[in-house]
C-alpha cells in the first residue's frame, strides 16, 4: 500500500469516527439531556467537515502530482 492510498484510508476512516461519536454524542445527550454531550456532537461534526474538505484538497492536489 502507497504512502498517499494508507493517508487517505486514514482520513476515511477518522471522518467515519467522528461521524460515529457525534451520533453517539447526540444519542447521550438526549439521554441525559447534558449539554456537554451537545458540544462533543458539534465539535465532532465540526472536525467531520473539516476533514472532509481536507480529503477533497488531498485528491486535487495528488491529482497534479
């Protein structure tokens, strides 16, 4: 496995986590209705985003190479 398939693997593979523990974290909060687990959701979304526009930037600029 190349350097750059094993990178984008493991950005795949984070964006799923955090996807996976911002459901989690809105499931606790509506558990429990603490606002702590609504901020886990938002910041774990939020770095599901980030990370998917770092994925797209990755391919663009791998394409060029």
């Amino acid at each position: 496995m190349s350097l750059k398939a094993f990178h984008v693997l493991f950005i795949l593979l984070s964006i799923v986590l955090s996807g996976g523990f911002g459901c989690w974290s809105l499931e606790r909060h509506s558990a429990t209705r603490e606002i702590l687990y609504l901020f886990f959701a938002g910041m774990s979304f939020s770095g599901m985003v980030l990370l998917i526009v770092y994925l797209i930037w990755f391919l663009s600029k791998m394409r060029s190479v």
